[in-house]
C-alpha cells in the first residue's frame, strides 16, 4: 500500500512539475519596452540658484523595460508608468548630467521592482546663468514740430532699466529706446512710454522689451530773429547803416500761449544820437513776461554801422534851371542870375552816377512882381540822397514895356 501510495505522490509530483514547464512552455518570461512621456518637477528652484533651462530640447521621453510573463506585459500600458527629474537636485550651472529618479509602476499587475528598469537613466541638461544688467535708455522723438520750434532736452525716468536675462542674450542687447511723437508739439510734454529693446545689429528683441516703461519728459522751445532797436540821428554827413547781433536768434520757452505770439525779441534802444563812427556795445534784451531764455544770457553783441556819407556840390547854370508859373502875358521878362551850387550827399555808391543832368532843378516864380526875388531852388533826387541845406536862386523880373509886349502878342499870333 505503501509503495502504491509513494508512487502515486511521484506521480502527482511530476504532473504538477510537468503542468509548469507546460504553462512556462506556453507563457513564457518576455522583455517589452515602454516608452514614458519624462515628468519635469520644480523647475522654479533653478530660478533660486540663479539658473535657468537654456534650451528644453533634451528628450522628454524615456524608455522602461520590464522583464515578465507575456500575458502581464499585454496588460501593461505606456501611461502605467510615471518617471520624474527633479530639477531641485541642480546646485549649480556645473550639474549638467542629473539621474532620473526610479520608474513608478502605477497599474495594477504585481510586478517585481527588480523587473522595471530604465534603458537612460540620466538626462544631460542645457544650463545657464541668469544674469541682470541696466541698460540706458535712449529717448527717441519723431515727427515734425512747428516752424521755429525746438526740441529743448528729452528725459527718460528713470534714466536706466534692468534687463534679466541668461548672459548671451544680455551680452547681445545693444540698446533700448523708447518712442514719442512730437508732431505739433508746441509746449512741454509728460509721457509714460513703453521701451523697446534691440540687438547689437539693430534688431528689435520683443521678449525683452514687455513690462519695461519710463516716464518720458520733452522741453520744447522755440527760436526767433533778434531785431536791434535804435534811437537819435547820427551825426551830420554820417548815416546809419546795417547792423549785426551776435547772436542773431535766442531760444525762448515758458508760457506756450505767450509763446506761439512772440516772433521776434527786441533789444533795449541803442542811442546813436550824433555818433559819427560804427558802434559796437552789448545790449539787453526785452524778454516778454512769462517766458525766459535757454542756455544763453540776456546780453547780445550788437555792431551799427555809422557811415559816413559822400558830399558833393553841383553847379546849376541858368540853362539848367525850370522856371514854372510864370506869366503867360508877356508882360513880364524873367531872367535867372547865376550860377547857383548845391550840396548833396548820400552812401558813396548811390552818389557815383549823380551828374547836374541827372538831376531835375526848378524855381517857381508864381504871383512874383517886377523886381529881384531869392527864390528856393527845388532839386528833384534819386532815392538815398539828400540835400545838405537850402540853395536859392537869384531871379531878376523886369516889366516889358507896351509897345514891346504888343509887338511880342503879335509875333506870338502869326
């Protein structure tokens, strides 16, 4: 019995021995790949460290192997499986090469730790340093102010912003500005503006130019002719000539509404009462109330010239003298004692072509009786000129006696 038993229990044996080689034989240990979309955690502790990813194109999948039975590995999926890297184990821009952390099995077979393993277990990392530099920023104006207006000074403030950002990038900025436009401005101007940021070759860099703004201030002013004023006469033969003001123009600003109706400043009058020789003096200026100067003082050069004129006589015989007004009767005999000199003068110039036939001379002799009579000769005069006094004509008129005046009524009727 016993023996019966012992083989039976060998019996038993084998068949279940035979029952596994037969369920290995038809389900037998495989080796499948899976592939793991990578989990990126604390990122923002780079940030703490001064560092930042300087480019996310390192792999952002991974492969887990896993070593079992055929039928568990059909059950598995890709997305049972979570693999982290913790950025938080990066102290430096030096810790390129970071290990991924164990796969996590998150399915429901059981299945041997030891079976699941990565085929990367490490990730090489693109590391830089962050960085942050000020920058100046340069106001830029555009657009066209009114005649005679101009930009005064142009302010950003603060006058600098600070540029965060991985060194390469920082190293590449070349500069940053911020617009206006000034089209019409005719007063001073307070804007806030945002700043725009260019490369080295003048290239807009957008990413760097948000949140960066300044608050903008233009002057403006507006420049007019200086124009000299002068009082009293010079002194005899001498006339004033041009005049020069150094400088010729001021810049003004102020009050925009006094501004806009101011086109000239004047100075204080110069006295030129009997100056015989050209003036050079400093002279103030009559700036209008409510507005003031820019970068230059009240005072400016101002030279009058003083000159001297050319004076010379001109000899009238009686041929060149106009009797006018006389009676036309023939009672009276009109008879001009001369010569008769008169004085002119004027700039050197306008006095070269000036001859005694150039010049129209008459007398009037309207309502004079018989008798010798100083009449004012009238001399007609080219522009420029004057006559220095008063030159007079002898005129002698006599009476024609009857049988004479009768006899010249006759001829004058043939």
């Amino acid at each position: 019995m016993k023996e019966f038993l012992k083989k039976d229990l060998t019996l038993k044996i084998f068949s279940i021995l035979f029952a596994i080689f037969l369920w290995f034989a038809i389900n037998p240990v495989q080796t499948e790949h899976y592939t793991v979309p990578l989990n990126v955690i604390n990122e923002e502790s780079l940030k703490s460290q001064g560092l930042v990813l300087n480019s996310k194109n390192f792999n952002k999948y991974v492969v887990v192997i896993v070593r079992d039975k055929g039928d568990v590995l059909n059950d598995i999926k890709d997305s049972d499986f979570e693999v982290t890297l913790d950025l938080s184990k990066v102290k430096s821009v030096n810790d390129k090469v970071i290990a991924l952390e164990p796969p996590v099995y998150l399915g429901r077979e059981r299945i041997n730790p030891k079976n699941i393993e990565l085929k990367q277990k490490t990730i090489t990392l693109d590391l830089a340093r962050i960085e942050e530099n000020p920058f100046i920023v340069q106001v830029e104006t555009f657009g066209k102010l009114p005649a005679g207006y101009e930009i005064i000074s142009k302010t950003a403030q603060p006058n600098t912003v600070s540029i965060q950002d991985i060194d390469t990038v920082l190293d590449s900025v070349g500069s940053v500005k911020a617009f206006v436009d000034v089209t019409g401005l005719d007063r001073n101007l307070e804007i806030r503006k945002e700043c725009k940021v260019y490369d080295k070759k003048g290239v807009e860099m957008p990413g760097l130019g948000k949140k960066l703004s300044v608050d903008i201030k233009i002057e403006v002013g507006k420049r007019v002719p200086v124009i000299p004023i002068t009082q009293g006469a010079p002194a005899e033969s001498f006339l004033e000539g041009e005049y020069s003001v150094k400088p010729n123009s001021i810049l003004i600003t102020g009050d925009p509404d006094i501004m806009e109706g101011v086109n000239d400043v004047k100075t204080v009058p110069i006295n030129l009462e009997n100056a015989n020789k050209t003036l050079n003096t400093q002279v103030l200026l009559q700036i209008p109330d409510g507005l003031k100067l820019v970068s230059s003082t009240r005072e400016v050069n101002v030279t009058v010239q003083i000159i001297p004129l050319d004076v010379k006589t001109y000899e009238f015989e009686p041929r060149d003298i106009t009797l006018e007004d006389t009676r036309n009767d023939n009672t009276l005999a009109y008879e001009i004692i001369g010569p008769v000199t008169v004085t002119l003068k004027g700039k050197k110039e306008d006095m070269a072509n000036v001859t005694v036939n150039s010049l129209l001379a008459k007398v009037n002799v309207d309502g004079l009786k018989d008798g010798e009579h100083r009449i004012p000769l009238q001399v007609t005069l080219p522009p420029n000129i004057t006559q220095s006094g008063e030159a007079k004509v002898l005129v002698k008129i006599t009476k024609v006696p009857a049988e004479e005046n009768q006899n010249m009524q006759q001829d004058t009727n043939k």
